[in-house]
C-alpha cells in the first residue's frame, strides 16, 4: 500500500491522501496502526526523493489520512452530490 501511495504521489502531486473504505480498517491490525505502517513504509521507501515537509515523518500525519466522515464518508457525498444536480436542475 505504502508503495502505490508513493508511486500516486510521484506521478500526480497529491495535496493529501485519503485512505477510505474497508482498505483503512485493515482487518484486525486496525485503523490506527495501519495508518503508522503505511506513513513509515512511505517515509522510508520516499528517502528523500521528494523533499517536501509534506512529506517528512511528521508531516505525514496530515498527508495520508482517513476521511474526516469515516464510514459515512460515501453516503455524504452521495447526498451532497444529488443535492448539486437538484440546484442545478437536473
């Protein structure tokens, strides 16, 4: 994961990564501990390449994230996403 999230950083700039879904609850490792592995494994396999304080062991903290909604992340988009096509009539 850490790997893919690096290569999607090097191709497209993310300003942040949000990691939703049932990816982030990573079965009986949990939510918390997955995000330290990942954001390590990310630091580590970066070394340096893209020097960016985004990007370093603290910032990374902001960087790769779960959805402030947690699992009613999906639902509220849904419903904000309707809400656009009724303002705009169709």
């Amino acid at each position: 994961m850490a790997q893919a999230l690096l290569t999607l950083t090097y191709v497209l700039s993310p300003r942040r990564i949000i990691v939703g879904g049932s990816v982030r609850k990573a079965g009986q490792l949990g939510e918390d501990a997955f995000f330290t592995m990942i954001r390590r494994r990310f630091y580590e396999l970066n070394n340096g390449y893209i020097s960016s304080p985004a990007l370093s062991a603290k910032g990374l903290e902001t960087f790769i994230v779960p959805p402030e909604l947690g699992d009613s992340a999906g639902v509220c988009g849904a419903v904000a996403l309707g809400q656009d096509a009724l303002r705009a009539g169709g």
